[in-house]
C-alpha cells in the first residue's frame, strides 16, 4: 500500500504516520504464543507460553467469544475480569464456557503502556470434548449393607453403579445416582460373600460417560463370623480384667493403709509381748488417736472400745 512511485520521502512519512494508528496500543510486545485449553471433568483452563522482558512484569487478559458474540452480537468479545491483567499464564475459564458450543479465546500481553497483538486459540473449544475420568469409589460393607463412596466432581456428574454377586457376572444390578451424599446405599446382601462393584460417570450437559472405575470387591462378614469375634474380644478382656484387678484393689488398699494408719512406735514401756495384754493401752487412747487418723476399725474392735469406755465413766 505504501510502495509505489513518486516521492519516497513522501511516502515515509506517510507510513510513519499511518501505519501506528492502525491499532491503538503501539504493538510492540509480541503476542502470546502456544495457546491452549486444558478440560478435565468439565473443568477448563486456557494456558499460553510467558511472554518475556527482561526486568518488566508482564500482565495478561483473556478474553472469550461463544456462538451468540459471533453470531448475533457483531464478532464481539466479552472480557473474563478473573483474568484480567493477571501474573500469571493460567486462567480458568470453567464459568465462562457455560454451553456446549463452540468457544474461542484470547489472550493479550501489557507490558507499562505498551500491549501486544492479541493471540488467539488455533481451533475453537467445544466442551463436549473434555476429558473424563473414571471416578475413585470406596466399597464398604457395614453388617448386611453394601455401600459405596463416591468422589465429588461436581453438579454436572450422576453415576451409574454397577454391582453383582462375584461369580455371577450375569446378573448385573444397576444404580443411577444424580446427587452425590456421603455414602450411596446399594443393596442389603448376604453374608460370607463376595460382591463387586464399578462406577462411571455420566455428564447430561455433553450427552458423555466415562470409562468404568477399577472393579472393588469387598467381602460382607457373616454376622455370626463377627459375634464369634466380638465374644473372643469380650473373653479376652474379661480375662484381663479378673487378672490385673485384683492386683489393683491389693495395691490401693495398701497404700491407703499406709496412709491412714502408720505403724505407731510405742516406748519400750508400752510394749508387750502378748497381743492378749492389748488392753494395757486404754481404750480412750485408742479412740481418740484413731479418730485424728481416720483408722478403719472392725466391729469387735468398736463394741470393744464401747464396752471400755462405758466402764471408765461408771467408775
Ligand atoms: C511453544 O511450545 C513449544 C513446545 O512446547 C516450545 O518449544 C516453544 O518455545 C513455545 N513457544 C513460546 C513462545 O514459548
Ligand atoms: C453491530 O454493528 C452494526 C454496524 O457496525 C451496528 O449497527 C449494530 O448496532 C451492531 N450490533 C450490536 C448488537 O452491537
Ligand atoms: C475453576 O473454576 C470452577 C468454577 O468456578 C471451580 O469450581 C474450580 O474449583 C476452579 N478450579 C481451580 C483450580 O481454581
Ligand atoms: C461435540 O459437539 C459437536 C456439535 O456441537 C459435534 O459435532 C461433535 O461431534 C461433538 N463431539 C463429541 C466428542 O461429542
Ligand atoms: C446421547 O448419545 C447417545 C449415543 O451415545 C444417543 O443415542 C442419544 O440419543 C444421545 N442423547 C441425547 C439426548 O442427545
Ligand atoms: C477408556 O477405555 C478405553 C479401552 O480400555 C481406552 O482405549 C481409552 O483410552 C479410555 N479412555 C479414557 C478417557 O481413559
């Protein structure tokens, strides 16, 4: 357009003129390269190469485009404010894309004043091609219950359960789960037999499923197998307990007998061969030195005491 005769330095000048006010950012940053979309389990991310200068920050927006923008609303573009002069070279784009049509997108470099060309994806995104993965489950067996947990992907996934008795591949149980709880309850089974389980998801908004999980068998327990158990556990500490305390009671009632009631050193005076001669130490004696040491008396001890001291006050 500016090549052609006449005055060359006519012509420079023209083009130094014009030429810049073709965009209104002066594009001196190179566009964003290697743009891509990552889309696991109905997540999205849009990724791009970092564009770099030396001792600047760069800063990136992205921006998207569906059907209705290019079709009905003149090829406009609607800006994702999450992703709005951002660090980083990641944006997630999962709440934008909320059709299953085909999405563009693109990200533009600032650098201060000074923006890129916008770079834009090579071919438009449809969700419906996103990657599904087989969910992790959890079989349990809880007495006659057959349960199974399941992983959380979020309100676009239901589940179809499949389960069978091992051994009878033939008849296959189904099971659709639309909204996930803690624990999916199956079925009330046998006991002492083996039961299978897979799961794969399906996403309505795509018309898709996944591959089926990994085959989980679990055995449910013969209830009477687990009473055995719980009567051997119950033996074992009963056992336990019959050994261990009566050792207990021994060692606590002789340290309260320690306590209580020290051995008393009488002076050599007082002292007597004879237990018989006990009544040498009077029994008022008796009684009040027991009562400043809470000393345990045996009922003969304390008629004894009563029969003493009522002939110490007649006399
Ligand atoms: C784009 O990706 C390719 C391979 O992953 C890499 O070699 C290339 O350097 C990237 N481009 C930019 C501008 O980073
Ligand atoms: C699309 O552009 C035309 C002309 O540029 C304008 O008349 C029309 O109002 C625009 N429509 C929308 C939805 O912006
Ligand atoms: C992406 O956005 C979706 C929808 O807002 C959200 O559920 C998800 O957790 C986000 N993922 C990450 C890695 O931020
Ligand atoms: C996704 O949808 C488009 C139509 O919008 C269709 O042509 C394409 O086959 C679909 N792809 C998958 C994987 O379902
Ligand atoms: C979903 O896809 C199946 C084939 O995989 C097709 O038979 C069925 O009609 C589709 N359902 C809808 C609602 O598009
Ligand atoms: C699903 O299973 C098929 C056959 O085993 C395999 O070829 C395919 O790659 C699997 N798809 C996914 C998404 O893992």
């Amino acid at each position: 357009m500016c090549i052609s005769k006449g005055n060359i330095s006519f012509i420079f000048f023209l083009c130094s003129f014009i030429l810049p006010m073709h965009s209104d950012k002066e594009a001196l940053l190179p566009a964003p390269q290697n743009i891509s979309i990552f889309s696991t389990n109905m997540k999205h991310f849009l990724t791009w190469s970092p564009v770099i200068i030396p001792g600047e920050t760069v800063r990136y927006s992205v921006e998207f485009q569906g059907e209705y923008e290019r079709y009905y609303a003149n090829e406009s573009w609607i800006p994702i404010s999450e992703c709005s002069f951002i660090i980083v070279t990641q944006c997630n784009v999962t709440e934008d894309i909320s059709a299953t049509v085909p999405y563009n997108l693109r990200v533009r470099a600032d650098v201060g004043t000074q923006g890129s060309e916008w770079g834009t994806l090579k071919r438009l995104f449809n969700r419906n091609t996103t990657l599904l993965t087989p969910p992790r489950i959890k079989v349990i067996a809880d007495g006659y219950h057959l349960l199974v947990e399941l992983e959380d992907m979020g309100p676009a996934f239901q589940f179809h359960i499949l389960y069978w008795k091992n051994g009878q591949e033939s008849s296959v149980q189904k099971m659709m789960v639309k909204e996930i709880t803690s624990a999916v309850h199956l079925d009330t089974v046998e006991a002492g037999t083996d039961y299978c389980v897979k799961v794969q998801t399906y996403v309505e908004a795509i018309n898709r499923s996944s591959n089926f999980s990994q085959t989980q068998c679990i055995r449910v327990q013969d209830a009477r197998s687990t009473w055995v158990t719980i009567t051997l556990i119950s033996f074992a500490g009963f056992i336990m307990a019959a050994l261990v305390l009566p050792f207990l009671i021994w060692k606590i009632s002789r340290i309260f007998e320690y306590s209580c009631c020290p051995v008393v050193i009488l002076p050599e005076t007082l002292k007597v061969a004879e237990p018989t001669t006990k009544l040498f130490l009077r029994g008022i004696e008796k009684a009040e030195y027991c009562d400043m040491s809470l000393c345990v008396m045996t009922p003969e001890e304390v008629f004894h005491l009563w029969i003493q001291d009522t002939l110490s006050y007649d006399l």
